[in-house]
C-alpha cells in the first residue's frame, strides 16, 4: 500500500514538472506559431491581418478546455472564413495546437442545428492509409448539405492532411467554428475550407456569402 501512494506522488509530481515545462516552452513557440501560420496565409494571397489578444476571455474561448489558450486571431477579408483562432494545449506531454477557423452567423434557435458534424475518412482497407472517400456525421441537417458537396468531397480525398475536422456551432454567440489540428494548409485544403464555410453559411441562411469558386489546384480524379 505504501509503494502504491509513493507510485502516485511520483506520477503526480511527473506530470506537474512536464506541464511547468509545456507551459514555458508554450510561452516562446506559442507566438512563433501565429506568425508562421500568418506567414503561411500570406504566401497564399490571402488578404489577412493580425488581431493582439488583450488576454481577456472572449466569447470566442468557449469550447476551450482545461490548460488551453489562444495565441491570437488572424482576420480574413474577402472570405467565407472571418477569423482564424490559434489554440495552444499545454499537456504533462508538451504542447499540442489547433486552429478554430471562425464563420459568424445569425443566431439560430433550432436545437437540431446545434449539434457538430464531423468529418469521417473511408479508407481502402485496415491496413492503408489511403482515403477512398470521405463521410460527413452528425445529426445536424449542415452534414447532409457537406456530403452533397462533390467538389468538396474531391479536395480532401485528395489532400493528405492529418487528422480530422469538427463543425461545432456556437449559435447563441453567432458563429460556427471549423476545429483542425494545428497545420498549414496548401492552396488546394484552404479551398476546401473555404468550401466549408460557405456551405455553413449558406445552411444558416447567411446572407451575402462568397460563391466561391473552386481553383486550378484542385486534382482531378
């Protein structure tokens, strides 16, 4: 019993040191990432710019969990995407980052409405990675409008990005936010979100959305 509560101090104290650790190493890469994924926007020719977070809590922190926080936003013009919001996580294990790419609606009432859709990759078989298809789930009616859309089915059955993408509506605050690991998108994948957002937008009812159109980065079957 004793080497039991000696084996938990131990653990505990571990897990303390590593999350000191993360959340110094937090302070220095935390920045350094908003500038390269500004960068990376740029290269894009995207009309971006960045937005100093004073610290305070925002409407937009929620759905942020324990030891989370925003290394700042990044506003779009000209797009169906009007915020970008890095999130760092620091962990026992180091630092993990994700993107919130923001898409402010109307408010909406309908508890249907409200439930998240997630992206589902179909893939050849157990022991390949590579994506046939891809499958949007959820009870909300945006997953049926997402899964109807084949130019966007195209370009992330194409786009080896890892990991998945969460819609996760925040409709009382006025926005939906498009959840990704932390990467930096090419041409062709911020297409696709772009796609995205304004498919939300247009399920919402969101006037004066952009028609997007898909570019010539876009592969062909």
């Amino acid at each position: 019993m004793e080497w039991f509560n000696i084996s938990s101090i131990v653990f505990a104290a571990i897990a303390i040191i590593g999350t000191v650790i993360a959340l110094r190493q937090r302070k220095k890469s935390g920045p350094r990432k908003r500038e390269e994924f500004y960068r990376q926007l740029k290269g894009l020719g995207l009309q971006v710019s960045l937005l100093e977070n004073d610290g305070q809590t925002t409407e937009r922190d929620i759905g942020r969990g324990k030891g989370q926080k925003s290394e700042g936003l990044i506003a779009l013009e000209n797009s169906n995407i009007n915020l970008i919001n890095i999130i760092s996580e620091a962990t026992q294990y180091g630092v993990n980052y994700f993107l919130d790419y923001i898409v402010e609606i109307p408010e909406v009432v309908d508890k249907k409405r409200q439930s998240k859709v997630r992206l589902r990759k179909k893939k050849e078989g157990i022991f390949t990675s590579r994506v046939t298809g891809i499958e949007w789930k959820g009870a909300n009616p945006l997953a049926r409008r997402l899964s109807f859309d084949y130019s966007l089915e195209d370009m992330l059955v194409f786009n080896p990005f890892k990991g998945g993408i969460d819609i996760i509506p925040e409709l009382k605050y006025g926005y939906t936010r498009i959840h990704t690991r932390y990467f930096l998108p090419d041409r062709n994948l911020f297409n696709a979100l772009e796609l995205i957002a304004r498919d939300i937008r247009l399920e919402y009812g969101q006037r004066g959305s952009i028609n997007y159109e898909v570019k010539s980065s876009q592969r062909n079957r």
